[in-house]
C-alpha cells in the first residue's frame, strides 16, 4: 500500500468518526463498537452467510491462545463450506514462526494470502454487506467501525483491491526472510558493499556477512564455480518487489 493509500485510509477513518458523532443516536449505516467481545460476537454472526471475505491484517492484530484457535476454526469451517477468501498481511507477521504456521495452512485451506511491507489496517469485508474497520491505531480512536453503508463499503472495497494488486505472493522465497535480512537485501539490491550497508544500518560488517550468508541459505543459493550467490539473490529480491 503507498503512503497515499495510508492517508486516504486516515483520512477515510477520520472523516467516519466525525459522521458517528454527529449522528449519535440517528439510525445509520456506520456504527462505532468500543466493546471487542462484541466485535467478535458480530463477526461470528456474520461469518455462515458470508459468501466472500476480503481482509488486512496487520501484525497487531493477530490473536492469541484458544481465542486464536477459534477464530481459525471459523475460518477453516468457511473455507470448507466454500467461502471465498484472499487476506493482505503485513510482512512483519512472516517473523514469527507461530504465526507463519498458521498462515501457511489458512492458506493451503484455499485463503489466498499476499504481503506487504508498508503498514495496513485492520478491515474485514463480508461481502459487499458490511465491512468491520479498526480504528486503531489512529490516536483517539479506540474500538471498531461496523460499516454497511454501500458508499463506504465500495470505498473500502476498492482501497483493498489496488493494495492486493500491488501486494507480493506470500509464497515468493523472499518472504522467508527476516526483517533485517530484507534490509540488508534492498541495501545490496542498489549496488552496495557490505561496508557500505553496514554503514547504512549501523552494524559491524561481520554482522552483514551473518545477514547475507542467512539469506543465501533460506533462498537455497548454493555457491557453485558458475554462480554469483549476491546476484542470484538481487534477482529474487527484484521479482519479489517488481509490482
């Protein structure tokens, strides 16, 4: 998602807010939820008639525990039944080996999964009906926005469609990368030295060598007599960010 995507997605959350106060207490199509039980309790009404789930999900928002575990299994239930799913995470869920574990099998279940590197909010849209929009983590706005006002949901609907075009296929070797290791990655992809990343990000060079050697092995780039390993890898990276 650009920085311009996140602005308009800033702007679209303010301007939300402002219509919620000055309409409280006149039926609308827009519904503020401090309460995230009954934000849950919501989606779980929502999910059996669902046809179709379009969702971002950024690091903070992944679940815990059995709460974790009951969520996953609403969702492999709609997979099942034949609900249509595709999920924008952010890049920095690929970090933690629990939640990776999770993805990979929402994913193999048929939720198609595609990842970005710049930060994303929370939105859940069932179908072109609702629409469920954290307002975190903009200051002052604590809870959820229950959508289903058509405007709004077309709005929503098509910030989510020009975020996943541009979004990266989690399958894609480079998201087996760490965090660092991408930096140090898009550093050597401008035609730096491992001095002049070190430099860059503030580590010793020893610690580049560590970094680059941990991306050679997780892209499986074997050094052979005809191969350049720090090519081979600029090449990876570059059809991984080619959007």
């Amino acid at each position: 998602m650009s920085a311009d995507d996140g602005v308009s997605l800033a702007r679209l959350v303010h301007r939300l807010e402002e219509v919620v106060g000055e309409l409280r207490g006149i039926p609308v199509d827009v519904e503020r939820v401090d309460d995230d039980a009954l934000v849950r309790q919501q989606i779980a009404q929502v999910v059996p008639a669902a046809g179709e789930l379009r969702a971002m999900q950024p690091l903070s928002s992944m679940e815990k525990g059995s709460q974790e575990q009951r969520s996953r299994r609403r969702v492999l239930d709609a997979l099942e039944r034949g609900m249509t799913m595709r999920t924008i995470i952010h890049a920095s869920v690929l970090d933690d080996p629990g939640k990776v574990a999770r993805i990979r099998q929402l994913h193999a279940s048929g939720d198609r999964h595609r990842v970005v590197e710049e930060p994303i909010q929370q939105v859940l849209i069932f179908d072109r009906a609702v629409a469920f929009l954290r307002m975190t983590p903009f200051a002052y706005a604590p809870g959820t926005l229950v959508i289903r006002q058509q405007s709004l949901l077309t709005a929503l609907i098509d910030l989510f469609e020009r975020t996943w075009d541009r979004a990266r296929e989690i399958d894609e070797p480079t998201h087996r990368l760490s965090a660092r290791e991408r930096e140090v990655l898009a550093l050597i992809a401008e035609g730096r030295s491992n001095s002049a990343v070190a430099r860059a990000l503030s580590i010793t060079e020893a610690a580049v060598g560590k970094h680059v050697a941990g991306v050679f092995a997780k892209l499986e780039l074997r050094e052979t007599p005809d191969d350049n390993r720090r090519v081979l890898a600029v090449l990876a990276y570059l059809r991984g960010t080619a959007r």
